[in-house]
C-alpha cells in the first residue's frame, strides 16, 4: 500500500540527489529504505566510492595514488 508523505523543498531535493547518486533507477522507497537501513553504518564517501576507478586511465593516477600511500602511511605512524 503506498503513502503520500510531504517533504521540504530542501529534503526532496538531497532525497533525489541521492536517487541519482546510487541509481536513478530505483524507486524513491528503494532510495529510503536504504538510508533507514544504514542508518548505523559508518559514513561512507558515497560518490567518491563509486567513481573511484574513474582515474585509472588518467596520468596522474600513478602519481596521486603513490601520494595517498605515502600520506596514509605518516597517518598510520602518527596515530596507530
């Protein structure tokens, strides 16, 4: 059975920037749900997560990723 509900300008608008973040293919209950059931999980860099292989072809991706391991591995020296 389905609900209208009424949502803010503001929270319909991260609702559908989500929508299309994970897959605008699914349904705005589907895109909820999933928020509901996470809820708990620790934060994930949503957007990041998924275009995160996008550099591979890239130049600079040799690079940026040696930067990364070196930076990750100060941090892990510092804090660990």
């Amino acid at each position: 059975m389905a609900k209208n509900i009424m949502l803010s300008n503001e929270a319909y608008e991260k609702l559908k920037f989500r929508k299309e973040l994970e897959n605008p293919d699914k349904s705005y209950s589907d895109v909820v749900l999933n928020l509901l059931e996470n809820k708990n999980r620790k934060k994930t860099l949503l957007g990041l997560k998924k275009y995160f292989g996008v550099l591979k072809g890239d130049k600079e991706y040799g690079e940026v990723k040696k930067k990364l391991k070196e930076g990750w591995a100060r941090w892990t020296k510092r804090y660990a």
